[in-house]
C-alpha cells in the first residue's frame, strides 16, 4: 500500500514505465502542466480515498 | 439459429461460487424501448451483423412490462443495497416511443424505485427526433441525453443514414445546438462518435467538441475474429494510430477540453487505477438488458457475434436480476484476469487492456476466450499513453 493515499501498489498493473502516482503528493499537483493529467491523477486520488468498489459501464452511452 | 459451443458457455457457476466467488450486483440497466430505429446506419450491430431477434420482439416495451422490470430492479437494489442505479433507454431509437410513451417510462420507474436507490435515468439516441419539445420533457424528467455522431457531417453520413441514403448529420447537428444551449445543457450527457480510420482523428474530434460535450466516447466498430474490422492503408493498426492522434490533440491542449471516455480510462489505468469501461481493464461488468418484450438479456452488443448471443432464457415476469448474475455469460464477465485466454495473460498489459471488449473476442469454436480481434491497436495505443504518462509524472517527481 501506499503510505501516502493508502492506494494499493499497483505497480503490475501500470507495467514498468510509469512511476507510482500515489507517492507524488497532491500539492505537487498545483503546478502541473498538464490539465488533463492533472484530472486523472486527481480522479484516481479520489477513487482510492473513496474507496468504493469500481465497476464497468455499459459501452453505448456516454 | 447457430450457437457458439465455446467458451463461457461451459463455466462451471456453481463451482465457482461453491470456490468463493461472489457475483457483483447490477448497477446498469439498458431498456429496449423501441426495437425499431429512423436509420440505417451501415455498421449497427442491431440490424446489420446477422441478428434479426428484433423483428420477432413487441416494437416498443408495454407499460408492464416496465413496471414489472422496474419492480425487478427495485428488488435488486433492495437485495444489494445499493445507494445508485442506472436505467438507459435504449433501441432501436428510444424517442420513437414519443413524447407520452417516454413520460410514462420514466414515471413508471420513478415509482417503483421510489425511495431506496437513487435512479439516475439516461437516453442515448441519434438525435434525429431530438427537437425543442422532446429536450423540454427530458429535462422536466431529469434524462440524461447521449447522442450519436461521427464528426463532421461529411464523415457522420459516410455510415449514419437514412434508409433511403440521405445523410443524418444536418439533423443531428440541430439537436447537438440545443442540446449544448444554457438551457438544455445541464441535460447532456455527452457524445458517441465510432471510429472510422478513414477519417482525419483531429478533424473528428474538433467537429465534435465545438457542442462542449461532456464526455466524447469513441467506440471501435464492432468486429471478432470471424468478422474483422476494415483495416485501409499500409498501417496494421490504423484504430490505434487514430486514437493516438486524438490523444494527442486532447492531452496537450491547454485546458481539459472534454473528457474522452476510452483515453480517461487508459490513463486511470496506467495510473494504477481500474477501469469504469467495459471497454478496456478488468473491472466486473455490470451491465444488463432488459428487451421490448422482458426478456433479460446480457449486453446487447453481444449480438455482433452471433444471433442469440446475449441469450439467459430469463424474463423479468418470471426471473429476478439475481438470477441472472448466475448466467455463464454474465458470470464471465466479472471474473476479471480469471476470464482471459492464455495467450494474454503472457501478455505485460493485460491488466489495462483486458482483452479489449468482450464482443471483439468471439471466435467461432472457442468463443470468447481469445485475445481481441483490436490487440494491436489497443496495444498501440496504450504503449503511447504509458509513454507520455512516464514522461510527465517522471518531471514531477524530480520538480518534488
């Protein structure tokens, strides 16, 4: 686990070219470049504090 | 009618749970209200990919019908507890049920699931019925409202057509001006848009945010193993070539212009995250059908693979949403990395691209359990975002 967000460490998961996310903290977040990035790593945050259980979607609707 | 022997037809359900495994309950509930659609569009899995279940269906869902899944739907939240569930009007085209058939959907479903689970309600549509009066309704009934459309609207009508061939895109770019207005806005739920990689990606998606969607979902054309996907130019991955493009475009903008819904899912889960598509990662699909004339159906676009894919021989009269989280069908789909071939699990991005869409593995004999008939093209595009991912998270780790 993460000792920053509590996030599982999910490095299998990301493969080997991505760094943890969840040991960069959020208030380095301010001064990224990257709005999109910025949301996902934002989103992501929110789903492991939230913690609730992550389904799929169905696919032909928005 | 031709079956599939394949795989999941033979999963052992019972053993499974006797083993531990625990069935997710449903949280998306797709209505067939109208079997019939005001297009033709070439690629439709509905009509054109060798199911014709809906000539044999009631054109448009009767009013029992919807109380009685709504009813069922109720029961399941109850049994599940769950704080949220969502019904999608679907077809065919869902508006062809008109102005009162909708109101009395909608209001049948807002009874039955009166106070336990909060109803969220959706229409995903072509948009060609989609004028003044009908937007008033839906946004009196708190429908959310998807449209279709390819792109710019030479592109749109190289596949989304009238029957008699006239283009649809004039139509539906009078609904997306309404839809986007202040005042229908808060009723948007965003855009569909299939991939043609014939088509210029920067172009498609600059045509498509000039409405402020939301979110643009583009979806890959449906294809297996047995139906390729059209593949024009030297390129052995054009779908992923073209996403690369519009991930591009997106992700370097200077402000978050929309969400992308496939791209947002790639990123959580390179991020580590998991995927709420059923489109990419390894998340339990939770997703059913409910037909015209109440039969429980898995995803519909399971149709694409052979008629009759999406079959459980259940009925909302008869059968709870319980007893469809035991179909093989269903069950395959929430089993994550338990569910994917061999030759995937050799595979270093398995876990994000989870074999793709389950409808893109059907292969004759085998069935689903086979790598998507889009590995490359995911593959490609997912390398690509690792990579700009990498990049950026690396600068911020040595910013900190």
């Amino acid at each position: 686990m993460s000792e920053t967000t509590g996030a599982p460490d999910s490095a299998e998961t990301r493969g080997d070219a991505v760094p943890d996310v969840t040991r960069i903290p959020l208030s380095q977040l301010e001064p990224a470049e990257n709005p999109v990035l910025e949301a996902a790593i934002r989103r992501l945050v929110d789903e492991v504090t939230d913690g609730r259980e992550v389904t799929a979607q169905f696919g032909n609707s928005p | 009618m031709i079956r599939s022997r394949g795989w999941p037809t033979d999963l052992d359900v019972a053993s499974l749970i006797a083993n531990g495994f625990q069935p997710y309950a449903f949280r998306d509930f797709v209505f067939k209200i109208h079997q019939r659609c005001n297009l033709a569009c070439d690629y439709c899995y509905v009509y054109t990919m060798g199911d014709s279940s809906w000539r044999d269906r009631p054109m448009a869902m009767a009013p029992e019908v919807v109380r009685a899944a709504a009813q069922r739907i109720a029961e399941h939240a109850e049994t599940h507890r769950l704080d949220e569930v969502r019904v999608i009007l679907h077809g065919g085209e869902p508006l062809m049920v008109g102005r009162e058939g909708l109101r009395a959907t909608v209001s049948e479903l807002r009874s039955a699931i009166a106070g336990g689970a909060r109803l969220r309600v959706a229409i995903q549509t072509n948009g060609v019925l989609l004028d003044e009066r009908m937007l008033d309704l839906l946004g009196e009934e708190g429908v959310e409202v998807g449209v279709s459309l390819d792109g710019a609207p030479a592109d749109n009508d190289r596949h989304r057509r009238y029957a008699d061939g006239r283009g649809s895109a004039a139509a539906v770019e009078r609904a997306l001006a309404l839809l986007s207005s202040e005042r229908y806005r808060p009723n948007f739920a965003g855009i569909l848009s299939a991939v043609d990689p014939e088509t210029d990606p920067v172009g498609t998606y600059e045509a498509l945010i000039r409405y402020r969607p939301p979110v643009i979902d583009f979806l890959l054309p449906h294809a297996n193993w047995n139906r390729p996907p059209a593949r024009p130019g030297p390129s052995l991955t054009p779908y992923g070539d073209w996403l690369i493009s519009v991930f591009d475009r997106w992700y370097d903008a200077p402000v978050r212009e929309t969400g992308i819904r496939i791209l947002d899912e790639i990123l959580n889960l390179v991020l580590g995250g998991a995927s709420r598509s059923e489109h990419v990662g390894l998340s339990p699909v939770t997703v059913v059908v409910v037909e015209s004339d109440g039969s429980i159906e898995q995803v519909d676009t399971l149709r694409a693979s052979y008629p009759g894919a999406g079959e459980t021989g259940l009925h909302v009269a008869t059968d709870s949403f319980d007893d469809a989280l035991r179909h093989p069908g269903v069950v395959a789909r929430q089993l994550g990395v338990r569910a994917l071939a061999a030759e995937c699990l050799s595979c270093p991005i398995h876990r994000l691209c989870g074999a793709g869409h389950y409808p893109h593995r059907y292969s004759f004999g085998s069935g689903f359990l086979n790598r998507s008939v889009y590995c490359d093209d995911l593959s490609r595009i997912i390398a690509h975002v690792q990579s700009r991912v990498a990049i950026d998270l690396e600068r911020l780790s040595v910013v900190g």
